[in-house]
C-alpha cells in the first residue's frame, strides 16, 4: 500500500533534543468475521515487542496499539480490601436495576 518513513527531531529544552524515526504505512482494513482488522507486517510487531496481545488505547479519533504488559485487574482485591479498612467502599451510584423505565436506549 506504502510505506513513509521519516525522522523527526523533538526539542524538549535547550540542553535536550530527541531524535526518532517516524514510519507511516497505509494498510487495508479486512473483513474479520462479523469484525473489521488490519494485518501489521511481522517486523513490526518484532519492533515493537508485540506477541499475542495488544492494549487498545482510543486518543480522539486515533487509535493507539502497544503491547500487552499487564493482566487486567491485577491487584484489585488488595486495593479494594485496603479501601474497605478506611471505609471508603461507599458506592458511587445505586445499585438498582429498574427495568420498568420505558426510556431506555439499547
């Protein structure tokens, strides 16, 4: 599809300027089952240390793709049983389902 490679300088005080290289690729997005996907070149997932998992981060109207580091929701027992010492385990929001509110949008 193509392929734009270029370095860019980034000048974060006087003393201190970052040098990088900026690729840009065009890729097709494919069908995918009932989803769309987009095939990323083995040398870039090799670059960027990506296996079998990827984190999904939405920035306006980009989407960013790093590599999986962590387990969802690992540590979360402990830090809820550590809020539920200081008695800060109030919900935020009731816990109730009303099913009879007709304004419901699905």
């Amino acid at each position: 599809m193509g392929t734009n490679i270029h370095s860019q300088n980034f000048l974060i005080d006087e003393s201190f300027l970052c040098y990088y290289i900026v690729i840009t690729m065009k890729v097709a997005v494919v069908q995918v089952g009932n989803s769309k996907g987009i095939r990323i070149p083995k040398a870039i997932l090799a670059e960027c240390q990506i296996e079998d998992a990827v984190e999904l981060q939405l920035e306006g109207d980009k989407i960013i793709i790093s590599p999986y580091k962590g387990r969802p929701r690992h540590g979360w027992a402990t830090q809820f049983q550590e809020m539920a010492k200081q008695n800060d385990d109030s919900l935020l929001l009731p816990d109730v389902l009303e099913l009879e509110v007709e304004d419901w949008v699905w």
